[in-house]
C-alpha cells in the first residue's frame, strides 16, 4: 500500500456531540505537537454525520477550549457533513471497484441489529443478502428502491497495519463485517467519510484512540481498493479514572470535560503539561514543560501502550506550580473572570502576592480574599489565642496597634519590615507570640487561618489595617 511522502499533515477530528472530553483534548494536543515539531499543518475538522447525536453549540464550546489551550488551528474547520457529495462519489467508485454493495434490506441504520441469521446467533460477522447481487441488477433496483451501501470485505485473508505506537498488528479479514459505509437517509458512516476526508485533505498522520483498533481493518480495505496512499496510524491508549475503568461521561460526570477546568480556573499551561504526560513519557525527571519546550521533546515511539490513569491530585500539583511561577499581571487578568466586583489593581496585586503560594483553582481565590474585601462580624473570643488570656490579649493587641500607627510610612511598603515590628512588640511587652500575631491576624481577617499578620497588615495597607485593629480593641476592651 502506498505511503505518504510529503509534509507533515494532522487533524483533530471531533463530533460535536457535547463538551470537549479530557481525552479528545490529548489527542488534539498530541496532534498538535506533533505538527509544530515537524514543521506541519494542524488541521480541525468536525464529523457531524451522525445527526440524531448533534448537540447545538458544541462546535462552538470545542472551538473555546481549543482557543483557550492554545491549540491554534492552521485550517479548517472542515465540517464533514458539507462533503455529502463526495461521499456518495467515493461510495459508488467503491462498488464499482467490486468493493462494496448495495443493500436493500430494511432496518440498515448504523448500530443497529441486522436480521442476517449469522449475526443473530452471536457469530457478530455480518454478510449482506445483496452481497452477490450482479451489479447490473443492483444498480436497476436502485432506481426504485432505498438502498445502503455496505463495504464489501473479503471472506478470508489478512491485512496488516504498523501502527507507529504498537508496531505491526495483524487483522483476520474473516472477523470483520461487511459495515455499512453509506446509510438509506444518504449520509456517510464514519468509515467512509473519515478515511475520503483524511485522503482529501492529504493528512500523513492519524492519531487517534485505541479503541478504533477494530475498525481499522475497514479502513485499510478501504485506502486499498481505493488506491490511496495510507496515511501513519498512532492507536493512543486510553484515559482510565482512578478505578481503571475508562475516563467517561456516564460514570464520572463533568470531571471529563476541558470546560470544567477552565470554569473551576485552571491555567491552560496546567492542563497542557498535566495532559501531555498523561500517556507519553519524556525520558528523564523532568515534569515541567512549557509548549515549547514540549514541542521540541514530543515523539510517538515515547508514547504508553497501556492507560493512563486520570490522577486529580497530579494536576492540581500542576496547577500548584504554574500559579505560583505565573507572572502577577498575568494572573491578575486571568482572576478577573472570578472577581465578584471590580479591584483597584495596586489591592489586587498585593492580595495575589499574599495569596499566591497557597492558591489552587482560580475560582477559590474570591473566597480566599473574601475578608480583606468586606470584614464579616466575629466574636471577640476569637481574639483570644488558646494559650493566652484575655487580659495579655487587649495588652497585645493595643502595643501592636500603636506601633503600627507611630511607624514610617516606609514600613507599610515592605512586609519584612511589617514582621520586624511585630517581633519587637512581642519582646518589648514581653508577651508571647500568641498574644500578638494572633489577635492581630484576627482582628485583620476575622478568621482563625489566614495569610501570616505581616502579610495581611501589607496586603490591605495602613489605613484599613489600623481600622480594623481599633475595631477589634473595642471588642476587647
């Protein structure tokens, strides 16, 4: 069978059939790499054949993910139920080569059970009754009758395929039915409109899930009778959920879909590094990748032959990194998304510097920021460390206020210097760390846990913080 020798040409070829699966997304990712590393074209290209599963905005959210992953299409998208035409044209050319045929039989939709007696005892081979049918015959009878349009396998013989993840596989044709390439309603199956398109379109690779390994036998007779030059095949071993089952709508909820990771405010270089790992192996310790750099490393003989396991925990220490090392004027635009009102923007970046080591997902910030925004009523007792007293806690508390209120403008600018003066109020009152850090981290916060004192007094400046610290004495008092 002839190759491919010409430039590097890969789709990602999605059914908008709802979200953007975590798995999908890998396998655009994969393609993409692979493109930007061999100097090819990355092409989108949506397979809506299949009506009755449609869903009205999906190409839409697809295009939003991809857009927001950075995975920037060279062309398309192609939509594939534009090419009906040439899908019926490659149908026919397909029956007169000897091989497909037309089928008359009722109750031929795609999926469906087939009356041929065969099929029903659970041999799972299927063999049209029109099989044989004279061609002259046929095409007469498909003048007045609804017809499908099976493929036309042969009953004995082999067929092999190298596939570039799992090296050579071997596919007995004598298990393989005759599938159904063109429906009654004239649509195009996914075996024929996926295998005219790629050959259209001139595509040299196809990625795509290794759950499409027993189609493939249909799809190599079809490039072979055909004459077409064969595309490189790289099966890619699936996403599994922690409990080894397969990653899926149905069993695990929204957890699957790219959406629920941009909305919950996950950084797309997250993502991207987490998801490029997750069924290829770099060679060495290094984990962290920009786009780049996981352009130049990216390879299809690194690539797992067994699933890779979803692991939650993985990504958030993704996320974890990339928030901590993401420039702050980069994350401040991305947290406004999140922002329940707007922020002066000097507050902002202190908050986020404050705030930055500890955050996870985007969306937890606002609540993170809840008490420097809007101070909630406490009970006074709160104020009071569990090994101090009330009384150490008002002598402490007022000895912080005071020497915050006396000290240059300057200290306010550096949370080091904040830290300073707090230590030297707790040696020159003698009183332990918890009579001071304490009440002054309550009295700012309104909270048990928080940002270090030093850090809150910074964040939310010399007059809020003073104000806030008054409020509390009266409290106390």
């Amino acid at each position: 069978m002839k190759k491919h020798a010409s430039q590097v040409r890969v789709r990602f070829a999605p059914s908008p059939t709802g979200e953007l699966h975590l798995g999908s997304a890998r396998t655009a990712l994969y393609n993409f790499l692979f493109a930007k590393k061999n100097q090819g074209v990355f092409i989108i290209r949506i397979e809506d054949t299949d009506q009755k599963r449609y869903v009205p905005g999906s190409m839409e959210r697809f295009f939003k993910d991809l857009a927001w992953l950075g995975l920037k299409p060279d062309e398309g998208p192609y939509i594939q139920s534009e090419r009906r035409d040439r899908h019926l044209e490659v149908a026919q050319e397909l029956i007169e080569r000897g091989a497909a045929y037309y089928d008359f039989s009722e109750g031929l939709g795609a999926g469906e059970k087939h009356a041929d007696l065969e099929y029903r005892q659970g041999r799972g081979v299927y063999r049209g009754q029109d099989r044989d049918l004279p061609l002259q015959e046929a095409k007469e009878k498909a003048q007045n009758a609804l017809f499908a349009i099976r493929l036309k396998i042969p009953q004995s013989g082999a067929c092999m395929l190298k596939d570039q993840v799992r090296g050579k596989i071997t596919f007995d044709y004598s298990t393989v039915d005759d599938t159904v390439l063109l429906k009654r309603d004239g649509l195009a199956t996914y075996h024929l409109a996926a295998m005219t398109d790629d050959h259209d379109l001139k595509i040299t690779h196809v990625f795509r899930s290794e759950e499409w390994l027993s189609s493939t036998p249909k799809h190599l007779f079809i490039y072979e009778a055909m004459g077409w030059s064969l595309p490189e095949f790289a099966h890619l071993p699936l996403i599994l959920a922690p409990d080894g089952k397969k990653l899926s709508k149905r069993l695990h909820g929204a957890s699957v879909w790219v959406a629920t990771y941009r909305e919950r405010g996950y950084l797309p270089e997250a993502l991207i590094n987490y998801l490029a790992l997750l069924g290829w192996n770099p060679g060495g310790n290094q984990e962290i990748f920009t786009l780049e750099e996981l352009i130049n490393s990216f390879s299809l003989e690194r690539i797992h032959l067994a699933g890779a396991k979803f692991d939650q925990e993985k990504l958030d220490a993704f996320q974890t990194h990339y928030v901590r090392t993401y420039p702050i004027e980069k994350l401040a635009d991305q947290l406004k998304t999140f922002l329940p009102q707007t922020i002066d923007s000097a507050f902002l970046s202190r908050l986020i510097t404050i705030s930055q080591n500890r955050m996870g997902p985007l969306a937890d910030f606002p609540s993170f920021i809840a008490s420097f925004l809007t101070l909630s009523e406490y009970p006074p007792e709160l104020l009071v460390f569990r090994k101090s007293t009330r009384e150490n806690t008002r002598t402490g508390l007022q000895a912080a206020s005071d020497a915050l209120e006396k000290t240059a403008p300057a200290t306010w600018q550096a949370e080091p210097k904040l830290a300073s003066l707090l230590d030297q109020v707790v040696s020159q009152t003698q009183l332990a760390n918890g009579d001071v850090f304490w009440p002054v981290r309550v009295a700012l916060t309104g909270a048990e846990r928080s940002p270090a004192p030093a850090e809150c007094l910074w964040a939310l400046g010399r007059a809020k913080s003073l104000n806030r610290l008054r409020n509390a004495l009266k409290k106390i008092c």
